[in-house]
C-alpha cells in the first residue's frame, strides 16, 4: 500500500503544480485587466478536443487492456492476500504474492507510460489548434473548462467557448482512420 501512496504523488504533485500555474495566470490576467482595461479570455474543453483525435481510439484500446490486465493481477493477488490473513501462506506462495505485487506496480507504470506515448500526438495537435484559434482570435488566456472548473467562481455568460471549433479544426485535420 505505501507503494501505491507513494506512486500516486506524482499525479497529485502535478494537480498541483496546474493549479498554482492557473492561479497565477488568473491572478496575471487580473493585474493586466486592471492596468490596461481588458483581457480576452476564453474557455476550451481540452478533453474533448483530444477525444476527437484518432490517436483516442489506440488511448482506449490501451486503457481498456490495461485495466483488464490489473484486474486479473489484483484478483490473483488479493486471492493470495486472503488466504495470508485466515490460514497463512507457504514460502512459495508469499514470493508469489510478493512477486504479484510487483508485476501490478510494473504493468501499471509501463501501461500508463504506454498511454501518455499514444496521447502525445493528441495532446500536441490539441495544443497547436487552440494556441491557433486563440491566436486567430486574439484571446489573450484561454482556459481549460476541466482545470478552470475548481478555480473560476464566476464567468460571465459572454465568455467564449471555442470548444465545437476547435474539435472540427481538429476532426478536419486527423480524420477518422
């Protein structure tokens, strides 16, 4: 367990370095808003803007095999980790526990690396599009709808969202295969 606790900082970590990042662009753009009287903001949801890229399909393929796999791993291990707690295991079986353990750790970590690889292209062209069309339409902060959604307490209706734009752009740039 203090494995997995220990793993899983880095996504936290990171969580966290986007937050301060938004807070101190937010906190930019106020300043600037003060000083010269406007910043153009928009919203975009990245998300989707990734899903309708065809490197989502090999994301998903990827997710859903490496789901399945852990699934199987921790079943076989937590058959194991039953058995420890009401009859106690032999050597052998506790070096298999031990090595069960270790395959979810390695599988999860190579999986997951895996996944980033085959989102890199997504992300990129996500990234390319919206700086783009943000660009094109002279927003000076563009913020993701998912990462903004815990940081803006209010957003006027007049804000642009540019998220069906941006998806089109991106569906006519990577078609489906």
């Amino acid at each position: 367990m203090t494995a997995t606790v220990a793993r899983s900082r880095p996504s936290v970590v990171a969580s966290l370095v986007r937050t301060v990042l938004l807070a101190v662009a937010l906190a930019f753009a106020a300043g600037a808003v003060a000083q010269e009287g406007g910043v153009s903001v928009a919203f975009v949801d990245t998300q989707a803007l990734i899903s309708a890229h065809p490197a989502q399909g090999q994301i998903d393929q990827l997710t859903g095999d490496l789901d399945a796999e852990l699934q199987d791993l921790l079943a076989q291990r937590q058959e194991l980790v039953d058995k420890q707690a009401t009859e106690g295991l032999t050597a052998e079986e506790q070096e298999l526990l031990q090595a069960l353990t270790v395959t979810v750790q390695t599988r999860r970590d190579e999986g997951l690396a895996a996944i980033r690889d085959a989102a890199g292209p997504a992300e990129e062209a996500a990234n390319t599009i919206i700086r783009e069309i943000a660009a094109e339409r002279g927003y000076e902060l563009v913020l993701d709808v998912g990462a903004a959604a815990g940081l803006v307490v209010f957003a006027g209706e007049g804000v642009p969202e540019f998220t069906d734009d941006a998806v089109a752009l991106m569906q006519e740039r990577f078609p489906a295969e």
